[in-house]
C-alpha cells in the first residue's frame, strides 16, 4: 500500500482566521478527495482539525479517517480505563 501526502493545499493561514469556512476551501477539499481517489486512495486521512470541518459529513467511496476524533475517543477511553 502506497500513501501519498497532498500538503496543505487551503493554505492555513486562511483557515487560522477564524472559524469562517467558505465554499472556495470546501470545493478544494472535495476536489482534493476526487483526486485522491481517482489515483486509488483506498482511505483518506484528514489529518488537520481544519480538514474533518471542510469535509463535514462527507459521503466517500472510501473510509474517511478523522484523527481529531480518532484521538479524542481514544483519550476518553484510556480515562475510562478501557484500553
């Protein structure tokens, strides 16, 4: 399995303005996932906090993987003690 790395193409310092998502930064994600797909992503990693509220509840031939999420329920399980 290859994984390729696609940088920052949103340009963070738009996205670290505020909490203002505009359509321009949500067209280039999906722009972003359509091209990672079309050369065979098999998962997409969204890998930045920014990235998981662009693509929002995004429907995906693939799995998308939100680390913020993935990382926070960790968090609450290993403070339940469960794991």
């Amino acid at each position: 399995m290859k994984a390729t790395r696609y940088g920052d193409p949103l340009g963070n310092d738009e996205l670290d303005m505020g909490p203002v998502i505009n359509k321009t930064q949500v067209g280039k994600m999906k722009a972003l996932v359509d091209s990672a797909l079309a050369a065979g992503a098999e998962a997409v990693i969204l890998g930045c906090t920014e990235i998981a509220l662009l693509v929002g509840d995004a429907r995906a031939a693939v799995p998308l993987y939100d680390t913020t999420a993935i990382h926070a329920e960790a968090a609450v399980r290993w403070i339940m003690g469960e794991g």
